[in-house]
C-alpha cells in the first residue's frame, strides 16, 4: 500500500505526475489511485485532479465514480475540453 501526503507545491506535483504516470503505465491503477485521491482531499477543488481520479476509476471499471469524478472536474472547470 502506498501512501503519500503532498503539499500542493506545483512543482512537486508534476514531480508526482511522472510518478503516477510509471505507476499507471506499468499497471498499478490502485496505486495511482491513491495518490491521486490523496491530492484530492488535499485540493478538491483542482479539476484536473478530479479529472484524473474519474479516469483512474474509468481504468478500473467503476464507472459509478468515475462519474462523480469527471462530473465534479466539469463542474469545477466547464470550458476544458479534455474531460
């Protein structure tokens, strides 16, 4: 189980992008998850995070919350286009 706290610095955050995206491309959804809801509660406001934590959910079948997620990023931020 992977657990981590971020401060929402930016640059420490697209640190963790690359990180997420390894997770993510070598299969580790669940991990990926994590981390991302962990950014979430941190900054639930952040359409792009929201954005992601529906597509991780996507990935993973539950489509009930991956749609509370990508509704919420819609919500959040209604004139992005890559939702």
């Amino acid at each position: 189980m992977i657990l981590f706290y971020f401060l929402l610095d930016w640059n420490l955050l697209f640190f963790n992008q690359a990180v997420i995206w390894h997770l993510f491309k070598q299969g580790k959804l669940k991990d990926s998850l994590q981390i991302f809801e962990g950014l979430g509660v941190l900054n639930p406001q952040d359409a792009y995070i929201q954005s992601m934590i529906g597509v991780l959910w996507e990935n993973l079948n539950n489509f009930p919350q991956a749609l509370i997620h990508i509704s919420n990023a819609i919500e959040l931020k209604p004139t992005e286009i890559n939702y």
